[in-house]
C-alpha cells in the first residue's frame, strides 16, 4: 500500500511535467504525446519483463532493478531538456510504473480472500498519492521551475526503498535446478483476453486525459499557469472518493454489468468536458469523469481471479496498456493537424469500448449458462 501510494505520486506527476517541459522548451504538441507515449512503452516493457526476469535474476533483484527508473528518470528530466534524453528519462519512470503495479498486485492479488475489494482498496492509496502530486508540484514550482522533476525524483527513490527493505522474495533458479513451467493456459481463454481488452480502453481513456488535460485547459484557456495543475486535483480527489465507496459502502454483485454502467457516465462526463468553456462546469465535468473511471481497473484486472499470476497479470497489464501508448500520441499527432481539441475528440473511441466489452463478457457468461 506505501509503494502504491508513491506510485500515484511519481506516475500521476508525468502529466504535469510534460506541461511544465512543453513550456519550457516549446515542444510541439506530436513531441509532448511521444513524451507521455514513451513513459506508456516503459510500463509494457517492465510489466512483460516482470514476468520474465524474477526466474533469473528474483523477484526482489527484478523490482529493485526496474523500480529505479523513477529516481533515475526525474533526475534526468530536470538536468536536460535533450529530447533523446527526456524520450529515455520517460521510458525509464515507465519502467518503475509497470514494475510497481505488477508487484503489488501480484502480492495483494494472491494474499486476500476478497480480491475485488484488495484491488479497490491498493488502487485508492495509488490515488491518494495521485491527489497529493499536484500540490507537491505547485509548491517546488514557486521556488524553482526545475525543482518538482527534482521532487518526484526523490519520491521515486522512496518507493524505491521501500521495495528494498520489504521482504520481497528473493527466489531464483539455482544452477542444476530444474525449473517449473510456467502455466500459459490462460491464453486460450476469453475469460483472460475480453477483461485485457477492456484494460487497453480503460489505459487509453485514463492516460489520454492524465497526459492531455493540463495542457488542454491552458491552451483552451479555462486555466492558465500553475492553476491548471490543479484539475490533477479534482481528478484524483473524485478517483479516491469513488474508490473507497466502491471498497466500503457498496456491494457489487455483478461486476461486469456496474462497469458497463460506468462506461456509459463516462463517455457522457467526456462529451461534457469538452464542451465546458469555463473553469467551474470544466473541472465538475472532469470530476465527474474520473468518478465513473475509478472503478474499471481494479475490478478488470480482478476479474481474471484464479488465473492471477506474475504472468498473468505481466501480460494483462502489458497489453491492455498498448492503449495508453497508442492514444496519447495519436492526440498529439491530430493536435499538429487540426488541434487539440479535435485531439481529444479520439478519446471517445476508448470510452465507447469500455461500454462494449463488459457487455460482451456478459452476453458470453450468459450463454454459457
């Protein structure tokens, strides 16, 4: 629960200090989305890697290696502005994105007898940090422009150590042993494969606006300056209330239908948001929309229940987030077009598939019964 709060801290500020880069050195818009695209190909690359790496080299080597990227990836963001460099330092905090969310959801996933309820609960400390990155930012703003890559990076290393002293196994194959198979039969399964869809458009809605947002409002003009950091704010505050009601005062019995249901208020609360003009109607509706969002990954990644594994959940949450690379940078690349408000407009090809395929795992269920 500590290594996912300072992971929401660490992950959720990249959206931020893309804008804070996009200022600084005057990026064009396809640039800032390959920025937030590559820390996207970061999280795949380690969430593919977790379940490949702990059988050589351990868990705790594995999570201690990819972990540090957010430390190491900050700190780069804040000595340059080289392009290849920022490309690399993003791919890096990617790296300790994905490794994160793989080890804590393996350790919570495979030690609780309510696992819908885990995973809702581990996600609301991952927004908990989330809500707090943004005024840890304005603060180490107003004393320094570089000082919040500085920040985040140090919040990376405390995550980072956190890792270290927790009693991560530390298991690898030994020379001679003889190593178990690992079981890849929920590959065949659509059981697996329609929940992992719904993660890629769950990935692709989420990061779109965490990436986007910021700069959205300041180049619509609804919030200028340090100001429009704070719609983080809003989004994650609605994020943890929906979550700890989703763990605490409801009862879902039929996953698949609530988040359907979800799906519908957030493709509406998206069709708001880009109407609003002003502030106040803007942020309720980005409120709104990140209120209806809330629920879908934990309750996805639970979903595949039984077949939860480092494999498992490392190809889970390595496909599904292809979503969250692909979108923000086709934002961009429309943005250069015909701007970015059109760019958003993508977005709602996402929101509509997180409608249709709860749906559709409904529809099989039900004629399987």
């Amino acid at each position: 629960m500590a290594a996912f709060f300072l992971n929401g801290i660490c992950a959720i500020s990249a959206g931020i200090i893309v804008s804070i880069l996009h200022d600084r050195y005057q990026f064009n818009y396809g640039f800032s989305g390959t920025l937030i695209s590559m820390m996207s190909i970061g999280n795949m690359a380690a969430l593919l890697a977790s379940g490949v790496l702990p059988g050589f080299i351990g868990e705790r080597d594995t999570t201690l290696l990819l972990c540090s990227g957010y430390a190491l990836g900050y700190l780069l963001m804040a000595l340059t502005g080289s392009p290849a460099v920022l490309l690399t330092a993003f791919l890096l905090a990617g790296l300790a994105k994905g490794c994160g969310a793989n080890i804590c959801t393996n350790l919570v996933g495979n030690n609780t007898d309510n696992r819908p309820k885990a995973m809702i609960l581990m996600n609301a400390w991952f927004a908990f940090g989330a809500l707090i990155c943004p005024f840890l930012i304005s603060l180490l703003q107003k004393q320094n422009e570089l000082l919040p890559m500085i920040g985040i990076s140090i919040s990376g290393l405390c995550m980072w150590m956190t890792f270290l002293y927790a009693r991560i196994p530390g298991r690898r194959f030994a020379s001679g042993v003889k190593k178990n198979k690992t079981e890849y039969s929920f590959l065949r399964s659509a059981a697996f494969w329609i929940p992992t869809m719904l993660l890629f458009c769950q990935n692709a809605a989420e990061y779109t606006v965490n990436g986007w947002v910021v700069t959205y409002y300041k180049n619509e003009q609804i919030l200028n300056g340090t100001l429009a950091a704070y719609t983080i704010t809003v989004q994650w505050a609605l994020t943890l209330i929906a979550r700890l009601i989703l763990a605490f005062g409801v009862k879902i019995n039929r996953p698949y239908k609530a988040m359907s249901i979800m799906g519908v208020g957030l493709t509406f609360m998206y069709l708001l948001l880009l109407q609003m003009r002003t502030a106040i109607p803007a942020l309720i509706a980005l409120g709104l929309f990140s209120f209806s969002l809330a629920g879908i990954y934990p309750l996805a990644v639970a979903s595949i229940g039984e077949m939860t594994s480092s494999a498992s959940v490392g190809l889970m949450l390595a496909f599904g987030g292809i979503g969250g690379i692909i979108f923000p940078w086709i934002v961009g690349i429309v943005a250069d077009a015909a701007g970015l408000r059109s760019g958003m407009t993508i977005n709602l090809i996402p929101c509509a598939g997180i409608i249709f395929f709860p749906l559709l795992i409904s529809f099989k269920n039900a004629s399987q019964r």
